[in-house]
C-alpha cells in the first residue's frame, strides 16, 4: 500500500507540467491550430523563469518573466503563421529548434555555461497544505502537501473551462476552429481569436516549463524532454476536454512515476526502464488513432 500511495503521489507531481501544457494547447486545438511548438515555449518559460526568479529572488516575478518570454516567442510564431501564412508545422518546429538553441546560446553568455547551470540561493517554493497532509489518514499525502504549482494547474484548468465553455470569448474562439465561415460571416476575425490563443498557450506552457526548472533549482539543456510532445497526446486522449485532460496527464503522470520506481526493482537495462513513458505514449496514440477511425467510419 505504501508504495501505490508513493507512486500515486509521484504521479500528481509528474502530471503537473504536462497538464499545464495541455491546458495551453488546448486553446490552439480548438480555434483550429495544432500547437506544435508547446516544447519550445515550455523550454524557453522554463529557462527565463529561473533566470528571473533568480536575479529578482522572486518566484511570481520569474514566472511572470518567463510568460512574457514565451508569449514574445509565440506571438512571432503567431504572425507569422496566420499573417505570412506558414505551414503551422512547420514554424512549430523551427520554434522549438530556436527555443533549444537560443536557451544554451544565452546560458553561455549569461553563465558562461552551456551545460547544466545550478542556481545557488533560490527562494523555497512553498508547499501548501502540509498540515492536512499529516492529519488525513493514507490519502492526506496524496492530495496534499504540494507546491503550489500542482494546485495552480487545477485552478488553471477550471478557468479555461469557464473561459473556453462560459464565455463569449470561448464560443467564438471554439466557432474559429468549428464554424470559420459563420465567424467571418458576423465580422469577426479568425485570426484575431487563433492570435490570443498562441499567447494563452504561452501562458500555460510557460508556467509549466518555470516548474520544471524552479523546482529542479537548476537549468538543463532541453529540460522539458518530451514533455510539450507528451502534452499534445494528451489533448487528443482526453477527448479535447479538461476533465479528459485531468485523467490523461494522471496517467501519464502515473507511467512515468512507475518507470521511476522500476529502476531500482527490475534487473534490466535503465535504458529501457526511462523509456516506457514515451513506450506508453506511442501506444496511446496508435490506440486513439484506431479508436477516432473506427468512430468515424461508424458515423
């Protein structure tokens, strides 16, 4: 029992970022934009939130810094996806290149350091909850006893729900992904909605990435390792919902946090072991793709 209880634990914490992310992606896929750059401004919120946080020993003025950093960087992508008209795959990936790069670029010429780079001194991140943690018997250290980033992904979540689904703003931003003609037809823009939703992709991409980094307390290369491409599957597995969302990030939180734990229980090559989040999530998406073309050839 012990050890589910530590894996599911893990699992919450692990699911943190890639529900962020996909909370994010989530406004572009439904205005009709795939976000396939979601790596990349992750990358880049997590590398400008640490640095922030560390000049300003401040973690809400780094992360605000590492949002105006991705949402610069998804707003380039933005123009020049709509405006110049790009192929959106392609300006996705070429921004999350630039993002890898540009990040060991500035931690050279920063820290004169183009490896890892250990931040000294950082503020604590506060855990909340950590009294009803010891007070609630078995689940207390589940639900509880988090940093704050792990609640902040639950509220995020719930405030795009209500803006996607109670909103003004939501119904002409999902009718630009569904009902482009009937947009344009009461003069509204379509790109204007795809526009603010990149930036609010930014947004949730960015604070995913600052957690990556500030509760780590150092910058790695490439530190999001998969996760913005994780963070896409789990859109489509969860059904373009945020309750659909929820339940996939937990499972690829809870895949991750059994990998981590398989290390130390199996004697087989680690190599192996580290892969089987990105095994889980190749399967995931060949299991959702028979599962949407058989619904289709259905309807």
């Amino acid at each position: 029992m012990s050890v589910l209880l530590s894996l599911l634990t893990s699992a919450i914490t692990i699911m943190t970022p890639l529900l962020l992310a996909a909370t994010g992606g989530l406004f572009t896929e439904l205005s009709g934009m795939l976000n396939i750059a979601l790596e990349g401004l992750m990358l880049v919120g997590a590398f400008a939130s640490i640095v922030g946080t560390y000049y300003s020993q401040s973690i809400v003025i780094g992360i605000l810094i590492g949002i105006m950093s991705s949402m610069i960087l998804a707003s380039i992508m933005a123009s020049i996806t709509l405006y110049l008209k790009a192929n959106v795959f392609i300006t996705g990936l070429a921004t999350n290149l630039f993002a890898s790069g540009i990040t060991v670029v500035l931690s050279f010429h920063l820290f004169n350091n183009k490896g890892v780079i250990a931040f000294d001194k950082m503020p604590p991140i506060p855990r909340l909850f950590e009294g009803l943690a010891d007070k609630i018997p078995i689940v207390g250290h589940i639900f509880f006893g988090h940093t704050f980033f792990t609640y902040l992904s639950i509220i995020l979540l719930i405030v795009a729900s209500l803006l996607i689904y109670n909103t003004p703003f939501g119904f002409r931003l999902r009718a630009a992904g569904l009902y482009k003609k009937s947009l344009t037809t009461i003069g509204l823009s379509t790109k204007k909605y795809r526009f603010i939703a990149f930036l609010l992709s930014a947004v949730y991409a960015s604070i995913a990435g600052a957690m990556l980094s500030v509760n780590l307390g150092a910058f790695v290369p490439n530190i999001t390792s998969g996760k913005g491409w994780i963070a896409l599957v789990v859109i489509f597995l969860g059904q373009k919902k945020p309750l659909g969302l929820l339940i996939a990030s937990f499972i690829f939180g809870f895949s991750e946090a059994f990998s981590n734990y398989a290390q130390g229980l199996w004697d087989i090559p680690s190599e192996f072991i580290l892969a089987l989040p990105y095994v889980f999530t190749l399967v995931a998406i060949i299991l959702f793709s028979i599962y949407d073309f058989n619904k289709k050839r259905v309807e």
